[in-house]
C-alpha cells in the first residue's frame, strides 16, 4: 500500500542480509552490550574478591544475552523463522532476568554484606521462575515485566536497608547514594519507557525502543563503576545532589504537561510552554533553596573565623598556638574525632582515604594534621574543604610571618639603641669622666642627652647635610683627643663642591658617628698614641675614612674579641651596605690603620637588618 492508500503489488528477491544491510539500531544494541560488557571485567579484574564488584560484572555479563538477541529480532526487514525468534525472545528474557537477580545481588554485598553471599540462591530460584514460565509458556503474558519490575523493587529495597545502616558511615553513604542514583536512572528510564506502559496496559507501544532504550544500561555500568572503585567518592557525593534535582526537575515538568493535555484538554504544544512556566516559576528558585540547604549548609565556612585564625598564629606560646590551631580546626571543619598528626609530610591540604580524612600542612613548628569524618561523620571531605583549608593556612601564615617581622623588629631596634648607647654615650660620658674642666664636662653630658634623645626619637627619618656632620664630629674628636694629649690630624672635603649639597640619611649619620666615636674610644683606652691621622673622602656614590695613628698597634687576630668595640664598627659598616679593614699602618710605622668605605645613598640593611 503506498501514501495514497492504493495496494501495490511487486516481486522481492529473497536473500540473506549482508553487513551492509544491518541498520544503525543493531549495531547501536550491539555497542551497549559490549561496553557495558567491557567495564564489568575492568571492575572484577580491579576488584577479584569483593563479592560487590562481583555481582556488578554479573549485571554487564548478562545485559549482553539481551542487547545481542535483541539486536537480531528488533531489527528485521520480514519476519523470522518462528523457531529463532522464540529462541532469541527466551535468550532476551533471560537476559533481562539474570541482569535483575545480579542487580538485587550487587544491591545485598554493596556497601556492606547485608547476608552471606549463599543466601543470594534464595532470590536466584525465585526469579528464576519467571525464565522457565516464560520458556514454557507458563503464567501470564506478561511475566518477564512483571518479574523484572519486581527485581528492580527488590534491589531498591535493599539499597534503603543499605542506606539506614550506613548512617553513620559516610564513605558508603557516598558511595550508596550515588549507587541508588545510577541504578533507578538506568533501570528506570528502561523498564518505564520501554516495558512498563505495555505491561500495565497503559500503551500499546513503547514509549521508547527497546533497542534505543538498552543505551540507559550504559548509563547506570559506568555510575556504579565509578562507585564500586570509589572513584572520587566526594565529588559522586556532590554530583547526585545536582543529578537527583535535575531529574526531579524533568519528572515536574513531564507530570504537568501530562495533567495539562489530559485533564484539561490543553493543546500539547501550550501545555508543555505552560509547564515550563510554571515549573521555572515554582521549581527552580525551590531547588536553589535545597541545594543551599542540602550542599552549603554541611560545606566548611571561614566566616568570622579570622579573628581566631590571628588569635592562633600570635599565640605568645607554641603550645597555646597548636592549641588553639586544633581547636579552630574542629570548629571548622566538626571531624568526629580530634585532630592528629599526620604519619606523612604533607605540602598542601589534600583529601585523603575516599574522603574520610582531610590532611594539612605543618605551620610555624606545628606538625601536619590529620582531620577524620567531617562534621561528626555526616559527610565526606571535598575539594571545597581544600579550598577552606588553603585560605586558613595561608592567613595562619601570613599572621605568623607578620609577628616574626615584628619581633624581629624590636630585637633590631633593641640592639640599635644597644649599640648606639654604647658607642655614642658610652664614648661621650668616658671623655666627661676624664675632663678636668667643670664646663666642659657639662658640655659633654649636655650632648649625650641630646644625642639619648636622638637615638631614641630620630630613628630613620631625618636627613643630614654632610659637611655639618663632618664639622661637628671632627669638633667633638679633637676636643676628646685633646683631654689625653693626643693630637689630631684631620683632612675632609670641606671645600669640595658636591660636598657642600651632600644630603645623607640618619643611618648613614648615626653610623658614622658610631664608628668613629668606637675608633676615637680604642685609641684613648688601648693605642698608647700620640698623634691621630683622619682622612674623609667623598664622591657621588662612596664616603671613605682612612684613620691611622702611631700606637703600638694591634693584632688583627684578637680584634673581634674586645668586647663590643672593634666588632661593632664592622657590623656597623657591614649593615650599611659598606666594608671596614682593620690592619697594621701600611707604611711600616707602628700604629693601626682601619678603612672604612660606605655608600652614600644606601639605606637597605644587609640580611632584613635595620641599620
């Protein structure tokens, strides 16, 4: 009969179907039943002795029996040879059951052994029934359906017993969750698109083919692949959430247009629009609340956690800081049990055992830590708590850097003012001791206050003119040079023109006038000498002093170890950046000779020092 409705007759050759003549469908069911078939021996040859990985390879197994039988039968041209097709029809039901008597076996070993695995011939000889009635004709048309719904029933069943006892377990809640996800998807998506609306006498066809329909078993072998090697089990988590409120989803929105068209006898096109609008006006914003309530109410929060975060770092004790870095963990992240230390270094934080424990690194002294079922054992550790933990220890360690750079401060200043007391008053108030002159010591003890207070309130902000440093301190030298007889010998670039608009900063001053007050204090109270020879040259860049006298000199090996007076002037030199030589007088008089060069306009302290 052609479109037109008019009979028309013809003549067809007969001739076995070559590979050319197969249509996309069988090659399609052929396809899902060898992948389905591959993944099920990955899994076993992963996992030989876990009866769940078992009876997971057993599901694929038998899908195959179905897809390849189904393949032949769904895609004939004309009819088949009665005989095949009742034996391929058997292999297909077969198939069909076996899967299902796997899939409540898979659903009584996995997470848990519900029962000793013996006991799984119990379900295999009930259902099995349902293969030798429908070989022999025995029962209902319908068996297979009926059978293979109540498997899928069964499995389910189980998968709630599964989940009540692994309440506490949140590794196999995980896991289970998403098991249960993958498997009513497949199955469902199978057996209500393609068997249920024959079965229940609700169609006369499928909703589906069942050829098209066998690609949801792909689906569901590599979801509970995925589970059975506990493959990121706390993204599965995560992701079943999403999948679960996306099929509610797409099931609201099929239940509306059904009730639209059925009952109130809207067009279908309209009915399906007004679905969609009422399901974007009710559902979504219904969803964003559940997923709220169901992701980012369990998720690790390090809102108003700051304050404890600092708190920990400057903690005035290493024992009060891993007090309170543990006790901030456990407020954070709730683990069911204490923090630990870790039995590994650990760099990063990093999800470790499927999800069940959270590693971080050591802080500050602190070992690396161990955290276990987080909040109280209710759920697993994610990427997410990673993220959280990385910002906790980056903070932690900013805070921890932050007191160092601020003690490290206050131990340099403290030695600053150290030095500068020791060197500059030090010097001031021996030349007051040894004056004889009641003004001139008054004098003296006038400058060393005045200088007391510049120690302690100039610090680094002031900047000097270089002649007037030099002219005050080649004033202040002669005149304590003078209270032991010792004359002095002074030569600067006073007359030099670049000189005169030489700005030097107040480390560079207070240096200056430290090392050579330390000098001037070595030769009263060590040299014997009676003349001393002070050289000051300058460029743009450099400031040299070549001091020398004539005393009875010193050995090179013993200068660092006279208190702190030949070893200051060095660090002193060295914290600005500059170099001092100390040696015997170059031109083979008795004496010392010390050089010490500087930079003009460097103000970087050498190795974070404040100098």
């Amino acid at each position: 009969m052609n479109a037109q409705g008019a009979q028309v007759a013809g003549t067809f050759d007969i001739r076995p179907r070559g590979l050319s003549d197969l249509p996309w469908t069988f090659w399609f069911q052929i396809a899902v039943g060898m992948i389905s078939y591959l993944i099920g021996i990955w899994v076993l040859s992963l996992r030989p002795d876990d009866w769940g990985a078992r009876m997971f390879s057993l599901t694929a197994f038998f899908l195959v029996f179905s897809t390849h039988s189904a393949a032949i039968y769904s895609t004939r041209q004309v009819a088949l040879d009665g005989a095949l097709f009742a034996t391929l029809s058997n292999i297909n039901a077969f198939g069909a059951i076996t899967f299902g008597i796997a899939l409540v076996g898979l659903f009584s070993q996995y997470p848990r052994s519900l029962f000793r695995p013996i006991w799984l011939l119990i379900p295999t000889v009930i259902f099995g029934a349902g293969i030798v009635g429908n070989t022999f004709h025995i029962g209902p048309d319908n068996s297979i359906g009926i059978t293979t719904l109540s498997e899928l029933l069964v499995a389910l069943l189980l998968g709630a017993v599964q989940w009540y006892l692994s309440r506490r377990e949140p590794l196999n809640r995980a896991g289970l969750r998403w098991f249960i996800l993958v498997s009513l998807l497949g199955c469902s998506l199978f057996i209500f698109l393609s068997m249920a609306p024959t079965t229940l006498g609700l169609t006369e066809t499928a909703l589906v083919s069942q050829g098209i329909a066998f690609s949801f078993f792909n689906i569901m072998h590599v979801g509970l692949a995925l589970g059975v090697m506990r493959y990121k089990v706390f993204n599965l988590d995560r992701w079943s959430y999403y999948i679960w409120l996306w099929l509610s989803g797409m099931v609201m929105i099929i239940l509306l247009d059904i009730l639209l068209i059925r009952f109130l006898q809207w067009q279908p096109w309209f009915s399906l629009g007004a679905a969609l609008l009422i399901s974007g006006f009710l559902y979504f914003p219904l969803r964003q609340m559940l997923l709220r309530f169901l992701l980012h109410s369990r998720s690790a929060t390090l809102k108003g956690r700051m304050p404890e975060i600092v708190g920990a770092a400057l903690s005035q004790t290493h024992a009060e800081s891993e007090k309170r870095w543990d006790a901030l963990l456990s407020n954070v992240f709730a683990p069911l049990a204490p923090p630990e230390e870790a039995d590994r270094p650990v760099t990063t934080p990093m999800i470790d055992e499927n999800g069940l424990a959270l590693l971080l690194p050591g802080l500050d002294g602190i070992a690396p830590r161990r955290l276990r079922y987080a909040l109280n054992g209710r759920r697993l550790f994610s990427p997410d708590d990673t993220e959280v933990a990385s910002n906790m220890v980056q903070t932690y360690m900013l805070a921890a850097e932050s007191r160092r750079a601020y003690e490290r401060g206050v131990n340099l200043e403290r030695d600053r003012i150290s030095r500068d007391v020791h060197d500059n008053i030090g010097a001031q108030l021996l030349s007051a001791l040894h004056s004889r002159e009641v003004s001139r010591k008054d004098d003296l003890l006038r400058d060393s206050l005045s200088d007391l207070r510049s120690i302690i309130n100039d610090g680094f902000q002031s900047d000097f003119g270089l002649l007037p440093l030099l002219a005050d301190l080649r004033q202040e030298t002669a005149q304590r040079l003078e209270a032991k007889g010792i004359a002095l010998n002074w030569i600067d670039p006073v007359n030099d023109a670049a000189a005169e608009g030489a700005i030097i900063s107040f480390a560079l001053v207070n240096g200056l006038r430290s090392m050579l007050r330390e000098v001037v204090s070595n030769v009263l109270r060590h040299s014997q000498a009676r003349t001393l020879w002070v050289t000051i040259t300058q460029t743009d860049m450099v400031l040299t002093l070549d001091i020398q006298d004539d005393g009875k000199g010193i050995d090179p090996e013993q200068q660092n170890q006279d208190g702190n007076g030949l070893a200051n002037i060095h660090e002193r030199a060295d914290a600005l950046l500059g170099e001092c030589t100390i040696s015997a007088r170059a031109d083979g008089q008795s004496g010392t000779w010390i050089e010490i060069i500087l930079p003009l306009h460097a103000q970087t302290p050498r190795d974070g020092q404040n100098q």
